[in-house]
C-alpha cells in the first residue's frame, strides 16, 4: 500500500474560511450616500467600488436586494459605472428576504453561502429570521469586512477571476434556450460542445481543492481534499484523479468537473465524483462516469462508488443510477456503494465532442 492510500479525507466540517460564493448588497445608504428616491445624483459610499473589485477577483458574485424602482436604481448603477459586477439584482418593493432566497436560486448556490449587507439592522434580522446561515454584514463595516476570513479563499484560480464571466455567459445560455424553437436535444447540438477530460496536474489541483470545497450539488459524498492530498493522490499509481471542463460557442465553463478513482486490486473505487452546478443540465457527469467505466473495463477491473446521500445532491445520485449503478450495499461510515455494470456502456451523446487527454 502506498502512502496515498493512507490518505483519508473528512466529512465535510463547519467552514468560516472562503465560505462566501456571493455577497448580496442593498443599495440605499449601503452600496450609496441617501436614497435614490430622494435624490437622484446619489454618489458611491467610501470603498464600495474597492470592496466589489476585490471580492470579484476572487471569484466572489455580487448581487442586489434593494427595495427600490428597478429601472431608476439600474440606470444609476450603470451611471456610476459598477453594474456589471451584479448578477440576478432583486430590486423589488418585496421582502429583502424574499429577493436573498431569489438570488440564491438564480445563480443556483446555496443559501448558507451568501453574505447580506445592509444599513438597517431590521432589514438584517428580517433576513437573518429567515435565513439564519446568510451572514449578515452591517453597511458601516463595508471598507474592512472583505478582510473577514469568510471572503478570503485559500487559492485564487484562474477559473475563480473569470466566474463572473462565466456567470454572464450562462445568462447567454439561458436566454438562448429559452427563445430555442426545437427539441432540447436540438439546443444542445446548437451549443458546439466541447468536453475535455484529462488526469490532473499540479497546475490544477488548487482549481481541484477549490472545486471540493465549492461544490454541494453535483457531489457524491461532500467529502473535501486539501491541496496537499490532491498533489499526493494525483502522484500515486494506484489513484486516478481526473479533471473535466467544458467549453461551447458562448464561451468557456471552465474546470468543471472532479473524479477520485483508487485503481488496485479487482475492483475499482471511485471515491469521489462532482460537477459544477452550471452544468448540471448538459449531461457531462453520465459522460464522465462512461469514461471512467470504459476505463476499469479496458483493466478487466468491476467498478464501485461511495454515495453519501444529503438534502442537495439528489441529483448526483440520479446521475449515477442513469450511468447505470445500482445500489450493492453499504460501508461501515454509512455511505452507499453503487456497482456499475461495465459490459455495455453507452457512447458520448451525438451533441457532445468528447475530448480525451493523456
């Protein structure tokens, strides 16, 4: 046995380190100086442009949660030259609570990480009622509180600087698929799909660590892998660490996708499958688990695969049962064991360029 065999991965623990993916600002007296209704030539509060610039080139979103006229607060936001930097803006005359949960759900997150900030300590318990894991952030602290730990990742990746991108790209999508006149698998085809799936680098394995940390959906076991596992895994000759990412006419997703295979013995372990959220429509995460079947098939090897079930990642659980695993019992941490049948597998879907790596 290997060193990296050793190598044990905990359940997920509480995390206060990088936990924010999106900050949610309210905007009178918080993202600028008076109300817009009072007062049209309202300017930005002292280091608010700072603290969005910052935040976005870390990876972390922004949006809007403002009870306000929607058009005149989008206008100013453009006329103070920040509302680019803000996805899915709730600007209603609703709850501020309502437009927190509404946010989450447009950029496909979960609520536990998002941030409110807000000038009003009603406004913040009225979220906070409702939604006691958004972490709360008084206007008043907004020049100091991006140095909080709970905004600072452990890695800034290349993927972390383009997710805003990323985030309009898919709105492209979205916009796309929604005035598309044909079958889904129609729209699909339009897309140009390229998916690439390759072992893992050292160049990848902070994207790696980010992406186990990060990901709660699409995730097999919640289990997270620091850098220095991943670099001891990837290295080892009885693991296989696969990268995935994808990329279509709009533009790049990016590293999208994680597997952790331990390859000894007859029967293959796949310790750990997960995928981005933004693509969790496209079908890549059957496509990848194929691959990875195809491959213990080409080594005579079964295949098997820990499944820890949540109340979020029902769909991973799909994704396998549709790949073609069945339930075949359970490990003494409790989590479910899936068995894959190798002898038939599927080809890559006819919409998809499936691209192989070394």
């Amino acid at each position: 046995m290997t060193k990296a065999q050793d190598v044990t991965a905990t359940e997920r623990p509480p995390k206060t380190k990088g936990r924010v993916k999106c900050v949610v600002w309210d905007l009178d007296n918080t993202v600028w100086d008076g109300t817009l209704l009072e007062d049209a030539d309202v300017k930005l509060r002292p280091g608010v442009r700072e603290t969005l610039e910052a935040l976005d080139a870390r990876g972390i979103l922004n949006s809007i949660a403002s009870r306000n006229d929607h058009d005149n607060a989008m206008q100013r936001l453009d006329a103070l030259g920040v509302a680019d930097f803000f996805l899915a803006p709730q600007i209603n005359w609703g709850p501020k609570s309502s437009s927190v949960a509404a946010v989450a759900q447009a950029l496909n997150i979960g609520i536990d990480a998002l941030a409110f900030v807000d000038d009003q300590p009603f406004e913040r318990e009225e979220v906070a009622h409702s939604h006691p894991q958004v972490l709360g952030v008084d206007a008043a602290d907004v020049p100091a509180f991006a140095d909080r730990p709970e905004f600072h990742p452990r890695f800034i990746t290349e993927d972390a600087g383009k997710r805003r991108s990323m985030y309009r790209s898919g709105e492209q999508r979205t916009h796309a698929e929604e005035n598309f006149d044909g079958a889904p698998e129609e729209f699909l085809a339009s897309l140009g799909m390229v998916f690439t799936i390759d072992r893992a680098q050292v160049e990848d394995l902070q994207r790696a660590e980010e992406l186990t940390v990060r990901t709660n959906q699409l995730n097999s076991t919640g289990v997270t892998y620091s850098y220095e596992e991943l670099r001891e895994l990837s290295a080892s000759e009885d693991h296989l660490l696969l990268m995935a990412g994808l990329d279509d006419r709009f533009g790049t997703y990016g590293r999208i996708g994680l597997a952790l295979v331990q390859t000894d013995g007859p029967v293959w372990h796949l310790k750990l499958l997960l995928m981005s959220c933004r693509v969790m429509n496209r079908g890549v995460g059957t496509v990848l688990l194929h691959h990875i079947m195809r491959l213990a098939q080409d080594r005579g090897a079964r295949l098997q695969a820990d499944f820890v079930p949540t109340d979020r990642n029902r769909v991973m659980y799909v994704t396998y049962r549709f790949a073609g695993f069945e339930e075949a019992g359970k490990r003494d941490n409790g989590a479910l064991v899936l068995q894959a049948s190798v002898d038939d597998i599927p080809s890559p879907p006819a919409y998809l360029d499936l691209r192989i790596g070394d």
